[in-house]
C-alpha cells in the first residue's frame, strides 16, 4: 500500500535494543506522515491499541502487544535560515545519531553533548532526552504529530510540549499523539557545556584547550563508549533509571548519613540523587539471575545477556527498585516504557 507497509503477527525482536521475543497483531511501518488517517481509519487499527516505536531502545515488552505498533519510517530534513538562528524540520523517521552528526558537519552547536544516544528523532521530545548536562527541549522548537484524540495535524510548541527531566505532554498522554515530525532552533555558535561528567578531562586526554562542538562530540563519545555497553554486542535500553528527585531535606539526609553519595541540588530547592551510585551502594551492580542483569559497566544499565524474557528483565529491575528502597529510603522509577506490565 502507498505510504505504509502492514504486517500481521509482526515479530519485534530485532525492533527492540533489550532483544526481548515479543509479537505484535499488527505492525505498521509508516513512510509518508499524510497516510496516518487513512491507516488509522482501517477497521482492524480503529479503536484499538496503538504503540508507536520507533528504535525500540526506550522500551521493554514484557509480553505481546495485541495491538497496532505504529513505527514511522518517513525521512527528510529541512532547513530554513534567520539570521544568526537556523530551524530545522526533521521528518520523526530520520535516526537521531546520525542528525547529530549532520548538524555539526553543518556547523551548528547545542546537540554535541547528546551525540551516539539511539532512537529516532521522533522520539526525542517524547522523553526529552538528556546527557551529560543537556536536554534535547532546550532546542526543540516546536514538534508536529498526528492527534488521534481529535484527528488533526497539531503544531505543539515548546511550552505545549511540557517538558521536564525526562517527560513531556507525550508521556502524560500516551497514543493520544503520533509525532511526525521535529522542528529544531540551532545556532551557530553558543557557550559549550564542559562540566558534566568527565568532559574537560577527556578534551585534556585528547590534547584539545580550545573545544568546538565536534571536539565536545568526539569526547562524548569516548565517554560513552567507555561506560555504556553497545546494544550490538549485549541487549540492553541505555539508562534504565531515572536519576531520583527528592526533597532538600532528604537530600541533605543521606548526604550526611553517605557522603560519598553523588547528588545535585536544584534550582526548585530539590535533590537530584544519582541513581547508578544508589545502585551500585546496594550491590547490584554486576549482578545478574539466568540472562537478566545489571551491567558491571554501568549500573543504571539493564542487560539481557542473551535469552532473557520480558518479565524476567522486568522483574530484576523490580528487585533492583525494592533493593534501592530498603537500602535508602528512594524509590526508583524506570526510564523506558514497559509495555504490557499492566
């Protein structure tokens, strides 16, 4: 069919990063954005469940989706110049790393700290991406997306977007908005964000005193490179926890009662806790039970070592959470989507 390819009983096991054997009734792959109605319109995909996917590297199934997985596959990129500022519009299907990698071959700066994360760009703002001291909302502009709710093309600006530490309006209301689309505001030239996690160390090691963003690129991915396991070689989602947000008062506690705690207070006069040190206080980190574990590389990182189910990776992260609760009072929330958990 023009626009859109239709699976039935579409396997998803090469769909996701964490490898879990998982079916869908129904997969479509979606190249043109203007076809969305006419699918969502078919009998078979009206009223139904409706997931949409792009990398499969932010969520984990822990069973078959008995519904429509809606995977954009459209491409383009469109640039339109004002002044010292440039807006690109980049069709949801296009891979994230590799827009990355064009805006700095263009010249632009701000995405470089966020360079070698996987995912599409459709994905982005839904849950406003971050590393090493940069959220993808801080250039978003605007996003379009398919609203199934009330079956228009919206134009959601950055403030209709909501985004927060790993959130937006997208994750409040799930299935309502199919993105197609991200319109980004990049300039040329901008303060460079050095002070997160090991940056001016590794620009040092590579003998650079004058960083521009592709050098800031080049020592992000050593970093990540270093501390993260690649999906290729072991299944996993990338972070599987969020970083903890709690009151001043209980950051303040087990501050005093763990020094050696990394945390960050806030500008709202709350703490932000690290949750790979949580983990790693708690033992976890290596651990594993059959194929499900966490990495001995990084401990927010859940690994499937090789045929580790869905509720098998679902219920050591729940272990992981009970442990990091009994420990220190904090309980943790998963970063990833966890599809079919109830």
């Amino acid at each position: 069919m023009g626009g859109y390819v239709l699976i039935e009983n579409a396997p998803l096991g090469q769909r996701n990063t964490l490898r879990v054997d998982a079916r869908a009734r129904l997969l479509a792959e979606v190249r043109e954005a203007a076809k969305l109605p006419e699918l969502l319109d078919f009998p078979v995909v009206r009223g139904g469940p409706l997931l949409v996917l792009g990398e499969g590297s932010n969520l984990l199934f822990t069973g078959d989706f008995d519904g429509t997985v809606v995977a954009m596959a459209n491409r383009g990129v469109h640039v339109e110049q004002e002044g010292g500022l440039t807006r690109i519009a980049v069709a949801a299907g296009e891979r994230w790393d590799d827009f990355v990698r064009w805006t700095l071959g263009q010249g632009f700066a701000g995405l470089e700290n966020l360079i070698l994360i996987p995912g599409t760009v459709g994905a982005a703002p839904i849950q406003n991406i971050g590393a090493y001291g940069t959220e993808v909302a801080e250039f978003v502009e605007s996003v379009e997306a398919w609203d199934t709710k009330e079956r228009r093309v919206a134009v959601l600006d950055r403030e209709a977007c909501a985004f927060a530490y790993r959130d937006s309006v997208f994750k409040h209301e799930p299935g309502r908005y199919i993105v197609t689309a991200v319109r980004f505001a990049l300039p040329r030239t901008r303060e460079l964000r050095l002070d997160y996690a090991g940056i001016r160390e590794e620009l040092a090691r590579m003998g650079v005193e004058k960083p521009a963003p592709f050098h800031v690129a080049e020592a992000v991915v050593h970093l990540r490179t270093r501390k993260l396991p690649d999906p290729a070689v072991i299944g996993n989602a990338g972070s599987f926890f969020k970083n903890p947000i709690v009151d001043a008062a209980v950051g303040e506690a087990l501050k005093r009662e763990h020094p050696a705690l990394m945390a960050w207070p806030g500008t709202d006069g709350r703490w932000k806790l690290s949750a790979a040190w949580l983990i790693e206080a708690a033992g976890f980190k290596g651990q594993r039970e059959g194929d499900a574990g966490i990495s001995n590389r990084h401990a927010l990182v859940l690994v499937n070592h090789g045929k580790a189910s869905g509720p098998e990776l679902w219920a050591f992260a729940q272990k992981v959470i009970a442990g990091v609760d009994a420990k220190f009072g904090v309980r943790l929330e998963p970063e990833p989507v966890v599809v079919g958990c109830g």
